[in-house]
C-alpha cells in the first residue's frame, strides 16, 4: 500500500471511530476542503497532512497517526476492495468502486454534525 492511501485510510477512520475530537470549525474546514478536492490519492494525503499540521489539531493528528500505524502496508484501495474496519465492498466486480475522494467526501458527510441528516443525540 502506498503512504498515500494508508494517510487517507487513517483519516477515515479517525473521522468514523473518533468524530468527537474535531470541533464544529474543524467540520466547517473540512467541508469545505471537499469543495476543491481532486481525485489524485497522492494530492489528497498532502492536503490530510497539511490540515493536520496546526497545533490546535494535535488530538486528531495523534490520533491518526495511531491509526496509520495500525494499517497493514498489503492494504490497498484499488486491489482489497475493502472497506472501513475491513470490510469487504459492497461494489460488485467489474464495478468502479469509490475513488479515495469519494470516500473522504462520503465519511465526512456522513460522520458530520453539519450534515442535514438529523442527529437524535445532538441539540444546539
């Protein structure tokens, strides 16, 4: 598995498993990053690193980096077709599955408290 897809499999899982640690201005940003996100799995893994870089962002970076270790390096997205915690896609053969930009975009709609999905356990 490439460093690239092991930092954007990291990430998602922070987001799904540890969506607690990022606060509504870090949901704000992220959204907003999906905006302009391209489709280059390389391109994408910088632009995880980079927004992970600010200090008021430490809880999350540790926690990626935790999780990035945690990947095995046979991994991949392209020839595992698997999904969060292993998983096995729900693509059929033969199917384009998701690129990493779809899923980063997907975990971040879905794990969101911004999204318009109603959330039972949220009030503002």
């Amino acid at each position: 598995m490439s460093v690239s897809e092991r930092t954007i499999k990291a990430f998602i899982q922070v987001i799904e498993t540890q969506s607690a640690l990022f606060s509504l201005e870090d949901w704000q940003e992220l959204h907003q990053l999906t905006v302009n996100l391209p489709e280059d799995t390389q391109e994408i893994s910088i632009i995880i690193r980079d927004w992970l870089k600010l200090e008021k962002r430490h809880q999350i970076r540790e926690a990626f980096e935790k999780h990035r270790k945690t990947i095995p390096s046979s991994f991949s997205f392209s020839n595992q077709r698997l999904g969060i915690g292993g998983s096995k896609s729900p693509t059929p053969p033969n199917q384009p599955s998701e690129s990493s930009k779809e899923l980063l975009e997907n975990v971040i709609k879905k794990n969101s408290p911004l999204s318009d999905k109603p959330k039972n356990n949220q009030q503002h």
